[in-house]
C-alpha cells in the first residue's frame, strides 16, 4: 500500500528526504501501541506541520482510517528492521 501512494515523493526509509524518514519516525516511539497508530495515521488523513520541522505534512484526505492505519503500523515497524 505505501508502494502504490505518494509517500516516497517526502519520505525515505532510512533517510531524510524533504519529510523525515519513516525509520526516524519509528524512533521518535518507544512502542507500538493504538494510540500511536491514530496519532499517525490522523496526520497522514489530515496533515499539519511543526511535529519536524518547518515543512507540513500534506493531507491524504482520499485515504480511509484503515489504509492510513496500515501505513501508520508499516512505518513503525520499521524501525525493527
């Protein structure tokens, strides 16, 4: 799923690119937990900015809570990888 979207165009896996990298943001959470994944995947539904700087996350209203629930879980994980 974070394949097909447009995740890539701002984020890298292990490297800032003009968003920080999903590994950072894994990192920035000491676990996994439900109230992590909602904090994520209301970002990647609705957007806003200062959480890393001055570049705002671009909202992905066409998104359902489930598909960004799903991204949000993929890029926590990644940080055991």
């Amino acid at each position: 799923m974070v394949k097909q979207s447009d995740c890539f165009t701002c984020h890298k896996i292990k490297e800032k690119f003009i968003g920080p990298s999903f590994y950072d943001i894994a990192g920035r959470y000491e676990r996994v937990s439900e109230s992590v994944v909602e904090k994520l995947s209301n970002k990647i539904r609705i957007g806003g900015g200062g959480s890393w700087g001055s570049v705002p996350m671009a909202p992905h209203p066409s998104k359902t809570k489930e598909e960004a629930d799903a991204i949000a879980k993929y890029i926590l994980l990644t940080k055991y990888r």
